[in-house]
C-alpha cells in the first residue's frame, strides 16, 4: 500500500534536511558577534552565539518555497488534489519558516511538521459502525454509491461479512436493476455468504427493491440492510435523481461512496459529486492494496469533509480493513 508514495516521501524528507543544512549560517547571529569582540565576559555568549548559528538555521520564506517545491511535485505525481497540496504548504510554512531550527533536529523537525499538517486533513474518525449498528432500534440501512467498477459490490459483500462475524443479521439489496450481472453478482456473494438477497426483475424500480427490502428486514427481525445501488457517473443528473429517490425512500442510516483509491483525483472528484447531491457519511476507499500512491488516501477525506470508513485490501471477503489513522502514517512513512 502507498509505497511508492512512501519512498518518494522519505526521499524528498532527507532531501530538504539536507538542502537546510546546507543553507548559509544566518547572518544575524554573525554581526552580533562582530560588536561583543572585546568583551571577556561577553565572549563566552559570543561563543554560544557562534556555535548556535552553526548548529541552528532560520528558513526564510523564499528559502522555504524552493525547499517546498520538491515536495509540491512529488504529492502532485502522486495525484495528490491541488487543494490539498495547498493546505499543506500553507500549513508547513506556519510551522517551519522563521523559526530556529537545530541542524540535527531538521530532518525528525520536518517529518513532524509533515505528519502533523497531514493527520489535520483527516475528519475525526470514532466512529464505529458495529456499536453504531447494536445500539440501533429497528434495521439499520446502509446504501452504497459509487461508479461502475469502484469495487461497490465487492465492498458491500465484505461488510456483510464482518457484520455476520460480530453476529450482526443483514439482508442483500439487489437495487442496482440497471445491469441484470450486478444482480446475479449479489447473489453469488449471497450465496457464498449464507445471506439473503432480495431483487426484483432487471430493469425494475431500484427504489422498490429498497423498500421490499427493508420490509424484509423489519419482517425477519434483521439487525441491517445493504443496498446496492446501479454505477452512475458522478455528472449524470437524471441518475442521481433516480440515487435521490432511492435515498428518500430508504430513509438511511448511513450513506456511504465506494471509490476506487486508484484513480486518484478522479475518485476525489466523484466523491465531491455524490456529496453535493446526497450527502455522504463515509467512504470506503477499495483497492487500496494496489494502490501506490495513495493521492486519493490524503485528500479525499479532507476535499468532501467526510471520513473514510474503510480500505479495501483484496478481492475476498476479509479484505477490509478499518480506517486506523496510525497505520496509515507508518504506511506513508510518517
Ligand atoms: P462494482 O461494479 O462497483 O460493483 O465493482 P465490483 O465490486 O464488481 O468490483 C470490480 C472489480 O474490482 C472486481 O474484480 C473486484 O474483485 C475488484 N475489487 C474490488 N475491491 C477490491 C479491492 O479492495 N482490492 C482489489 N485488488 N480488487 C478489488
Ligand atoms: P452518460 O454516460 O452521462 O452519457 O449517461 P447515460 O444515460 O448514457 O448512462 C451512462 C451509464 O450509466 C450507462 O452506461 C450505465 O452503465 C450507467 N447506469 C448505471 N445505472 C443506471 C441507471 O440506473 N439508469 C441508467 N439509465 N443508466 C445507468
């Protein structure tokens, strides 16, 4: 995961560390020493002084953006969002122009401040989807969106999973009826996950199936129902209307968008659509195990303001895994 980033990252680290070590003494500190020359009691601060502007740097703005700039390209190739990039320059600069920095120190001093300005782009991420779905009265609904191909269905059947192993009872929603493969595929993992799966005929109303389903579940007593939603383009009004009545008829506890972490800024961007159009609760970044990069990783959750959930580490079932912020910086290096 993220490994290309992470070794462009460490890269870039010790490369800026050393480009500060190199930087000129700061001049300051210099012309100090020239007027405390006669002065024995002084001398010993003129020492300090001297030695301190060896061992210590100020980085000066400029100085600064000619360090940045290495960086700035390097989270651009790994399709970090623009904006994001922006903020964390912004908020590097904060931290580390005009400050004293000891020469020993820049290297750890750097990988704090990039830590620290990248953990601030993350939204608070308590939440847990298994307490939040025990301490619920009634079906809790979970609808999923995302284009055709994001790993949607995968990702829905791996959840049905790990609520079946925290004994958690849930049903399948076939409402995705545009596509009659995205029906028998539900089924499949239905099948496989001793789940039920409710469907209608291909081409049916996608809101009906919601609403059987979620009957289903109140009927049988089910702890959650999974509805599964037809891949739209994220720019497609007429779609996200059809979304939008699925949405008002289900009623749902929790909206989630499943992107793929692959496409970088292509998967931000979808998320920023659906969010504008329905409000999102969480994403589940899939196929973060072939991703790396991890472009979408760093910005997608500050970009849409909404957390990720998960990561999709595989094709089967068990590979989901929490969102866990300190996994993730060891995973950039951080
Ligand atoms: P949908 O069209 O959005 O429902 O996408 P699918 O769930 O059918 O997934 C599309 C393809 O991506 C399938 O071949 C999945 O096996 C694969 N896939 C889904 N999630 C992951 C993941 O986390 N990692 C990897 N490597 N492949 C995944
Ligand atoms: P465009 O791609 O924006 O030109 O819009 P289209 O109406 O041609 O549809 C684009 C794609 O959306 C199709 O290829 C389908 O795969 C997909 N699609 C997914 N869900 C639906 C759905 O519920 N209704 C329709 N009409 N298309 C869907």
């Amino acid at each position: 995961m993220f490994k290309f980033l992470k070794k462009k990252l460490s890269g870039a680290v010790e490369n800026i560390s050393k480009k500060v070590e190199e930087l000129p003494s700061d001049e300051l500190v210099e012309d100090s020493s020239k007027e405390l020359v006669n002065d024995s009691k002084k001398k010993k601060t003129i020492f300090t002084e001297i030695k301190k502007s060896i061992s210590t740097k100020k980085i000066t703005e400029s100085e600064f953006d000619d360090l940045f700039w290495e960086l700035e390209l390097i989270l651009l190739e790994n399709s970090v969002a623009i904006e994001v990039i922006e903020k964390i320059k912004t908020n590097l600069k904060l931290d580390l122009v005009g400050i004293s920095i000891e020469r020993k120190k820049i290297k750890k001093i750097i990988e704090k401040n990039l830590n620290e300005v990248i953990s601030s782009l993350f939204e608070d991420n308590d939440f847990d989807l298994i307490e939040s779905i025990k301490g619920h009265n009634g079906p809790y609904i979970i609808v999923f969106v995302g284009v055709n191909g994001s790993g949607k269905t995968t990702s829905i059947a791996k959840v049905a999973k790990m609520l079946k192993s925290n004994g958690l009872s849930c049903v399948l929603s076939a409402a995705d009826t545009f596509r009659a493969a995205a029906i028998e595929q539900l089924e499949i993992h239905g099948e496989k996950l001793g789940i039920d799966v409710i469907k209608h005929k291909y081409g049916a109303d996608a809101a009906a199936v919601a609403f059987d389903s979620i009957q289903h579940a109140k009927s049988k007593k089910l702890d959650v129902v999974l509805i599964d939603t037809a891949g739209r383009l994220h720019s497609n009004i007429n779609l996200m209307g059809e979304l939008k009545k699925i949405i008002k008829i289900s009623n749902p506890d929790l909206k989630i968008f499943v992107g793929e972490s692959i496409t970088g800024n292509d998967c931000v961007e979808q998320a920023v659509a659906f969010n504008e159009n329905i409000e999102l609760d969480g994403i589940i970044l899939s196929k973060a195990d072939i991703d790396e990069k991890g472009g979408a990783a760093i910005s997608i959750s500050y970009v849409t303001g909404k957390p990720i959930l998960y990561f999709g580490t595989g094709q089967n079932y068990g590979d989901l895994e929490k969102f866990n912020m300190d996994k993730f910086f060891s995973n950039l290096g951080l």
